[in-house]
C-alpha cells in the first residue's frame, strides 16, 4: 500500500477498506463520457484490476464529455483509444481491454461489473448474469440533462461499516453500583451524543474494572444524557477515569435484480414531489428505450415528432407495482425526450463519481449502498421561456467535438461558452482539475479574449496524485497552476489558458487588479480556509462577478452559486479555528488526545523554534542580562535548550545525551514533581479525591530503548536538535541503540540529569548567565519549522512519539499515526469520487450562469454525503433588501460618483450625495482610515472639504491611488440611520 499515494483517501475510508479495494477486480462495460468518468476515478482509487469492454468506434458526439478521446481517436474503439492514458493515472492498477464477448466465465471473474449508456436488453442480461453468480452489478445511464443509477449488490450483503463517522466515544465522570447501572458522562452540554440501543464498550476504568473487560452491551439514553447500562450491583465501587466507546454494527442489505426492480423501483428521494418526478423519470427511461428499440436510434435532437413518440410510448408502458396510480407529467416526459440525444461532461462527472462510490462500497463494505435507484435531473438549466429553447435545425451535428452539447443547448450556447473567460481559484487542486476538464470539454474559452485563468501557487506532490488526474508522477514538485494549465491545453488544443503561481489575496491586488477583473466573467473557487473565501466572495461583489465555489471533506460535499442582484453573497463561516485549550490544562492535566496532541506540538515550537529565535535574538543585542528583569523572559525556553548540557553539542552523541535527558525531564521527572505536589490519593476538602474528574492521575515512565515509542523520540529529538545547531544527524537505529545501550549501562547517577531546576535562585542565574555568554561564542542556531509534508525530516515522528508518551503518562488511549497526522498537518481528507460530483455539480450552475439572466429559482446550492446517500439541491436565497428613506439596496448594490473633470471636492462629494440620494454624511472613511465626520470641530472640517477627493486620501492615507486603479471605495454613515444599517457602499469612479 502506498499510503503517500492515498494519504487523503485512506482518512475517508480506512487501511482495512483500501487493501479489499486493491484487490478488487471490476469489469466495465462502456466508454462513453459516463464510463470514461467511472474509469477515471476507479483508476485514481486504485482498484486492483480494470478490464474495459467497448468495441464501439469514437465519433464526434463522445468528445463532448469522453476526455480521454480526441479528433485523432474518430474510428477506433473507444476501449483501445482509453487504455493507455488510464494506465498513467496509476501505474499500480492493471488496466486491459476485453474485445471478445461478454460470456458468463467472464463475469464470474470479477467482483464487480458495471454497464454504462447500454441498451435495456443488455442491462437484462447482464442484470440477470450478475444476480445469479453472485456478482455485484452497477447500470448507469445519462441522456441529456437526465441520468440514473442502479445498484444490486445480492439477497445477502453485508455492510461492514455503514456510516463515515467515527464511532462516538467519551469520557466517563461516575458509575453508580445498581440495577440498571447509570453511566455519567462528562463534558456538558458538549459531551457526545449516544442513542438508544447503541452496542458500547469500557476501558481505562478504575475500581468497577469488571466494565474494562465487558463484552458489548446495549444502552439507553436519559434525557440527562446519562446511559443506562446493565446490573452493576455486584462491580467494585467506581473509583476514576475510563472510557465508554460506541462499537459499530454491521448491517444487512437485500436487492432485487434489475428485471424486478425495474417494475417495483425503490429510489432515493427526500419528499413525496420527489418520488412523483422519480416515477416519471423512470417511465421516460423505459419509454426512451422503447424508442430506441423502435427505431435503432435516440430521438432526434429537439424533434417535436419524436418527442410526441416518447410520450405515448410512456404512457402505454405498465403502471409500476406498489406506486400510487397517477398519471404522467407530460410536460416533463416531453422535456425529457427533446433533449434526450445530448451528452453533456457535468452530468457524466455526477453521476460517474456516484457510480465509482457505490463501486468502492461493493467491495470494501466500506458505507451504505443507494437503496437500488437513484435518479438525477437538471433541466431546469434549460431556459423557462419556451421561446428561448433550441430549434431542431439549431441542435443538428456539426461534426465538432460539441456536438453531445449542441444537442441540448443549441449552436448559439455554444458561441457564448466560447467567448466567456472564466478565473479557476487555487485552480488546480482536485476540484480545480475537474473544473479544468469541464472547461475543456464544454468549450468555454476558446476563442479570441475568452479563456480561463488558473491562479495556485502550489507544487505538485504525490499525494495529490490520487484525485488530481490531471499530474502524473513526473509533474511532482512543478507549479500545479503550469502544470495544469499545459494539461487542459492537451485535452482541448483551443482552449486558451493562462498560468498563475500567485494567489488571490490582498497582497497580490496590484496582479487581480481592475483592468484584470475587468476581463473576467465569473470565478470558480475551490479554497481551503474560510477566510480566503470570504476574500475571493468580496472581490467578486465588489467587481459584480457570479462566483462559483465549491468544496469536499471525505465523501461530503458543497456547490454552490451566487450571481449578482440575484442570489444573497456567500456568508460562510469567518473560521473553522477552535478556541485554545487551557493551558494548565495541557502542561498538568490532560485528559484527551487533544490535549496531549496540542502538548506535543508546543514542545516542538518551544524546543527547535522559538529557543533558538530568541537565543538568536539575545546574541544579537547582547544587552539583556539574566540577572535583570529583562532577562528572565527567556530563562524556561534557555532551561529547554540546553537540557543536561553545560556547552553548546560539538557532536551527535551530544545531541543523544540531551535528547535523552529531556525524555528523562518529560516524562519521569516533571511526572514525579508533579505527583509530590499532588499525590494520587489527595482528598479534597469536600471529601472527594483530587485525581478524579476530568483529572487524571499520571504515573512516571522508564526509559526502555526497546519500546518502539520511546526509542522514536529520542531519535526524532536528538535529529531535530543536531538540526537547530547545524550539526550532522544521523537515521541509523542500529548505532543509535548502541549508544543508547552504552549511556544507560553507565552507573545510574550517571544518567543524564537536568542542571537547572524551574526556580531559579542568583546562583543558578549567574551559572545559566555564563552558559549562555559561552553558546553566544558559537554561530546562531537555524530554528526548525514545523513541516507536514516530508516524513523523513523527524517532524511527525517527534509529534506522534511525545503525543503517544504523553498519553502513556495520564492513562489516555490513544490514537494511530494517521489521525495525528492528518491533525497536526490540518489534512482534509478526500476522495476522488465526492471531488469529481461538485464539479459535476458546478458545471451544470455555469450553463446557467453563461446563457444570461434567469430567475432565482433555476439556480441551486447542492449538498452531498456520499457515503450516506444524501444529495440535497435548494434554490438559493435571494439578497436582503435594505431601505432607508426613499432608497432601496441589496448586498450587491452601490452608490457610484463619478471624479468629474476637474476632479470635484469632498464637499462637492457629500453635496451630491445630499441632493441625488438625500443622504447627509456623518462620516466617510476608506480603508478604516477616518476622511470625514461631522462631529469634528467647523475648523477641521473645512480643511478636508476644500480637498479634491484623491488628494484627501492620499493626505489622511499616507498612499496614492495606485495606477490603474479605476474606482475608490468608501463606507458611509449617515444621519438618521438604525444601527444595524449597512449603507451600500460608495464607489468613487476616477
């Protein structure tokens, strides 16, 4: 396993999973746009074995939404054309092309077989293939702006792990003895949330220990939050500590094969409109099958005969059993039919990162399968006045590789997605990729001042390779943005891309400028932190821009689209940052992971950072003396640093000595102090024990070179102190075991001992004064910098060696390596299926966007959770509207004064803002920076109204308007307004 590659992916599913999807073997059956997608995200998954089945000659539709196809692929199979780039997305995955027939041999071969944009016979007889072998079997199918999912994993299959959440545990205040046994959790109002019937464990209890070795048992929850439990009567008396963890069940799912679900459709739906359109979509599938069974064909693009076609064929079809008798929306049916001929890239991306999920949950057990169906549609990226819909003449083939879009949206869609130039946000990340693919595929850009512009100042890195498809393993450690921007170029020669390897933020606005946005029609984002899109949201209403951003956490997922004076802006959250724990809490008692996690990382700040920076800092000036006040600021980080060193390390067993020392200090010495002070059978003066609570009781630790966590830390430590002094580290155990060895057989008083104890008397301070004047004699140390990326550079290992000790200390269970790193690196896990649905999504949003002003109601946010089956699409809000007299503003509006020739004053400015708004300015300010108020004395204020507007700013500022900058902003507060009133701003056009 190569847990580089997958890192994020390996948070979503979990190492057990991911070793059954490496030997899964999947047959898939069709390389249209929807198979092509399915293939894709398999491939970066890194299923064991894809063997592919199309023997269909590429046309011109396929390149629509078929990425791994082009114009030099016309002719050949669209099986033989894939292979060989999908053998680059990951050279770990056996990737064949099957050209003979589908036999039954052959499907007993595989785990998994998938069916994509196939005939109803053949999804019959595969079906029927499948069921009896004993074989799981996936049908998907995408017509038009339509598209559907079956799944029948057998009468028998079980989930293994159903849901993505970790299973919910807490910390444990009381146990009372009794029948039932009542549980007390602590944590308040915050502590975790238990449901009847939850199967739990116990660990780590003292004093009722019969709990620690418990087979699961069943709880009830009191409306306390407390958990009833079994009879405790006979248990010891519950002393401290311990843990009650909920322990998962697996579940069992029944399907019906698809000859019988076909008749009696069970779906995934949220209301009873819902389950209606799904029946319908199902009876137009049928009916549209039927046609093409008919005729040999799909209905001609927008042909008003072969639509009414479909709609009787529907009509005549047999009722579905166990569905209420209703009569069908022909309206929709028709709709439907009409622009049935259309392959389009977004509902190939949504649908085959769908497929590719239920695929992994075959395989691995890993979630809850779809419940057989699941039917998706986005007509409403059609225009709502009929008027506006495509003609037939409008919607024939061109022989161009849009002809799969040309088919729904018409020739003149097509030439407004030419023209458009779009900005792609961290571009190319996993989203950014997808979008990049969607641009290409869909046309935007592609000729004169249309384009996209990709802005990520991020190097490619191996981990990205599992969801980025557009890098292969030779692009690792070049700009994402080139590399991307060169990758795109490849999959659409016409495509006009621009590179970027600065971000869009405040420091860059002089690259993002006016004359930019001035060319740009929207903005894709797809950001990692909150604050940089309520940048990237600020920017685009201030230059009146649709923005389209979207994001993944696991198999979770957002789309969403706000588009000026139509939907509200975006109005995250400001920060995803938690409050800091205690810090008495973290050095003395620490009761959670968190907390010994948090521990940990402060002392690798405090050890290899900050003490050498502010050693640094003292060699510099030289002026400061410990023995004055100025001084003892930097006694605990020097007391770190030099440990049981009396001179600066000359050599790397120096370095082990101190390494091994502050073991020493950590986890035994400080531990002891500790319990001296607060020994663990201290009463409290209200009769309770001190160590009991949310307190738990340490206990010191022995040094064993031969505990692999106590080893790990003395190697990280002793290599990340060489570092800090510039000194040669060294990766070898073996020697370092040796030394280890050698130190630990010297006479015990010999063991490394720490100089300086945490109070400092004169004597100490005048014997810690000339052990810092001597290291000031040797060169500045090179302070370490926390890095995530590299496991090689003993940064992790220290972090995950002194969190797991930590935890040892205090009783704590602890957690894997993995978790701890995805914390302390902040990793988001990912998938490339969840990845691959947003973008799906957001391309279906840029249609709309694109083809011109529409109502609110057309528009959707999009929420997904694939591992649960959820998939939520809502109009968006519409913008708030504010008044304030006779005036009327949105979010997205602003009042607009031009300079004037000559430029006009201040007091021309509030002037005409008093006659043309009736507005009396109370106070004016930009950039925070106070230009007027009326409070001032009559004095002060002349003097700023005399001022031409720019030389105001300049003069209170201290900056001129930098060149090119076409509009100044400024805040208003006016006279009469409520306090909770936000004027619309005011944009000074120059």
């Amino acid at each position: 396993m190569d847990e580089e590659l997958y890192s994020r992916q390996l948070y979503v599913l979990g190492l057990p999973a991911m070793q059954r999807i490496r030997e899964a073997k999947v047959l898939l059956c069709g390389l249209q746009g929807l198979g092509a997608e399915v293939a894709k995200n398999l491939v970066l998954m890194g299923v064991g074995s894809l063997t592919l089945h199309d023997p269909h000659p590429t046309c011109w539709a396929d390149l629509a939404a078929q990425f791994f196809l082009s114009e030099e692929s016309l002719g050949r199979s669209r099986a033989e054309a894939s292979q060989p780039q999908l053998a680059q997305l990951n050279e770990a995955v056996q990737i064949s092309v099957h050209r003979g027939d589908i036999t039954e041999d052959l499907v007993r071969g595989f785990q998994v077989v998938v069916l994509t944009d196939s005939k109803l016979e053949d999804q019959l007889n595969m079906g029927a293939l499948c069921h009896k072998n004993r074989v799981y079997f996936l049908m998907a199918e995408t017509r038009g702006l339509v598209g559907r999912l079956f799944c029948d994993f057998g009468e028998d299959f079980t989930v293994v792990d159903p849901t993505e959440v970790e299973p919910t545990s807490a910390a444990i205040q009381d146990i009372s003895q009794g029948s039932p046994g009542i549980v007390t959790l602590r944590g308040g109002s915050k502590r975790p949330s238990f449901y009847d019937g939850d199967l739990v464990m116990f660990s780590d209890i003292e004093g009722m220990v019969e709990l620690n070795s418990h087979s699961p048992q069943p709880v009830r929850v009191q409306k306390d939050g407390s958990l009833e439990i079994g009879d405790t009567t006979t248990f010891s008396r519950y002393l401290r500590g311990g843990v009650v963890t909920e322990v998962k069940r697996p579940k069992t799912v029944k399907h019906k094969p698809l000859d019988i679900a076909l008749l009696q459709p069970c779906m995934v739906v949220q209301n009873t409109q819902e389950i209606q359109r799904a029946h319908c979509l199902h009876q137009t599938f049928h009916a549209l099958h039927k046609f093409q069974q008919l005729h040999g064909r799909l209905p001609k693009p927008w042909d008003p005969d072969d639509a009414e076609t479909v709609v009787w064929l529907a009509q005549d079809l047999e009722p579905l059993k166990g569905a209420k008798e209703e009569s069908l929306d022909e309206a929709l049916l028709r709709t439907i039919a009409l622009s049935s001929a259309g392959s389009l890239s977004p509902m190939a991306a949504i649908l085959g990162g769908v497929a590719a999920q239920e695929v992994l949950k075959a395989v691995s057990g890993k979630f809850m399968p779809l419940d057989q169906w699941l039917y998706f549609d986005a007509l409403e990226c059609l225009p709502e006045d009929e008027t506006l819909l495509p003609s037939p003449e409008d919607c024939h083939p061109r022989n161009c590789r849009y002809d799969g879009q040309i088919a729904v949206f018409g020739t003149g869609f097509q030439e407004k997605l030419s023209y458009k130039h779009y900005l792609l946000q961290v571009g190319a990340g996993a989203i950014g990729c997808e979008m990049l693919k969607g641009f290409a595929l869909v046309g935007l850009g592609v000729r004169d001042n249309g384009g996209v512009t990709i802005a990520d100042m991020d190097h490619v890195e191996r981990s990205n390779l599992s969801r980025q498809f557009l890098f292969r393993p030779k692009d690792t450690g070049r700009p994402k943005a080139e590399v991307a921007a060169e990758a795109a170029h490849r999959l659409n020669p016409d495509l006009q891309v621009t590179s970027h390897t600065c971000p869009l933020d405040p420091t860059t606005e002089d690259i993002y400028d006016d004359d930019f946005f001035s060319r740009v029609d929207g903005v894709v984002a797809a950001l990692d932190s909150f604050q940089a899109r309520h940048y990237v949201a600020a920017r685009c209403t201030h230059y009146l821009k649709p923005l389209l951003e979207a994001g993944t956490q696991g198999t979770r997922g957002s789309a969403s689209v706000f588009v000026p004076y139509v939907t509200e802006v975006y109005k995250g959250p400001t920060s995803a940052e938690e409050a800091p724990y205690p810090v008495c809490t973290l050095r003395h008692f620490p009761s959670t992971v968190e907390h010994s996690l948090q521990w940990a990382q402060d002392e690798f700040e405090g050890l290899f950072r900050l003490s050498a920076e502010t050693i640094n800092d003292y060699q510099q000036t030289c002026t400061s003396s410990l023995l004055g006040t100025d001084g003892t600021g930097i006694l605990a980080l020097l007391q770190q640093v030099m440990g049981v060193l009396r001179t600066r390390p000359q050599t790397w067993q120096d370095c082990v000595v101190w390494a091994l020392g502050h073991w020493q200090l950590c986890f035994r010495d400080n531990i002891v102090e500790l319990l001296r002070k607060f020994p663990s059978d201290k009463v409290l003066e209200d009769g309770t024990l001190f160590w009991s609570g949310s307190k738990k009781c340490p206990h010191p630790l022995q040094f064993d070179p031969n505990q692999d966590t106590h080893f790990l830390y003395v190697l990280a430590a002793a290599n990340l102190y060489a570092r800090m002094h510039g000194l040669p580290g060294s990766q070898s155990q073996t020697a370092l075991r040796e030394l280890l060895t050698l130190t630990l057989l010297q006479e015990p008083d010999s063991m490394p001992q720490n100089l300086f104890s945490a109070e400092f008397g004169q004597e100490q301070l005048k014997e810690l004064q000339e052990t810092l004047d001597d290291w000031n004699k040797g060169p500045p140390l090179k302070p370490v910098l926390f890095g995530k990326d590299d496991s090689s550079n003993f940064h992790e290992d220290f972090v995950v060696a002194a969190t797991d000790l930590r935890c040892q200390n205090y009783g704590i269970l602890p957690v894997n390596r993995a978790r701890i790193k995805q914390t302390i690196g902040r990793i988001i896990p990912a998938i490339a299926t969840s990845t691959a649905v947003v973008a799906g999504l957001l391309g279906l949003e840029l249609y709309k966007v694109v083809s011109g002003p529409r109502p609110l109601g057309t528009f959707r946010h999009s929420y997904l959770h694939l591992a649960e089956n959820h998939f939520i699409r809502s109009a968006p809000s519409a913008p708030a509207m504010q008044s304030f007299h006779h005036l009327e503003w949105t979010c997205w509006h602003r009042l607009t004064v031009p300079a004037g020739q000559p430029e006009r004053t201040l007091e021309s400015l509030l002037a005409h803002l008093q006659e043309e708004h009736g507005l009396t300015v109370r106070m004016l300010l930009h950039d925070q920076a106070l230009l007027y108020s009326s409070g001032w004395p009559f004095e002060k204020q002349a003097q700023h109204l005399g001022l031409r507007v720019t030389e105001l700013v300049q003069q209170v500022t201290g900056q001129k308007p930098k060149p090119g900058l076409r509009v100044l902003v400024f805040e208003l507060s006016c006279e009469g307004e409520d306090d909770e009133m936000a004027f619309p701003p005011l944009h000074y056009e120059l």
